[in-house]
C-alpha cells in the first residue's frame, strides 16, 4: 500500500442488542459468615429465570445463581433501558465495618 491508495471501508451489519427496563437484583438469602464477602448481582433480563441463569453463566466466582433457596431475586422496572446479559456483580466484606449515624 502506497501514501497514494485510500484506505479501505469495510461495511458491517449493525449488532442488535436486547434491551429491557426491567432490573434484577439477586442477593444471598442469608448470610454465609464461612465466606469472605457477600456478591449481589445486577442483571437485566426479561424474566426471572433469564436473570438467574445469566448471572450463573457470567459470575467470575462460579456460583450457583439459579439455587431460590440460597438466592432471593427482586425485580424493579426502571425508566432507562439496560442491554440484558450486561451484569454488574457487587461484593463487600462481611467484616467490613460501617459507620454509625452520628446523633446530633
């Protein structure tokens, strides 16, 4: 290729993704004090089940997300759209301390 020639353009399809309003926030139904930290998961999906075997699929720790009696799973419609399988999984230390309210 010479300082002459134009660059070639590839054209591609353009990717469809699946987007919903609906949020799923999976939690531990009790706490583990055996483990380090307790995960939530937040997935978007359409259903429930959808929710619960996304967040199996992609968790980094292999969990079992999909198990109701060790997971409970609440569900919020939000005004934005979220794409679904884009999962958002938050830990925090049980012996982490948390500050009290201070009475003023």
């Amino acid at each position: 290729m010479t300082d002459e020639d134009d660059p070639v353009e590839m054209s591609l399809p353009a990717m469809v993704v699946a987007e919903t309003h609906r949020l799923f926030r999976i939690t531990p139904a009790a706490v583990d004090y055996l483990k380090p930290s307790l995960q939530t998961a937040l997935v978007p999906a359409k259903t429930e089940a959808d929710a619960r075997n996304i967040a199996t699929q992609i968790d980094p720790l292999g969990q079992d997300w999909c198990d109701p009696i060790r997971f409970v799973a609440e569900s919020i419609v939000t005004p934005e759209r979220h794409v679904i399988g884009d999962v958002i999984f938050k830990s925090v230390p049980l012996n982490a301390k948390i500050p009290k309210a201070r009475k003023g």
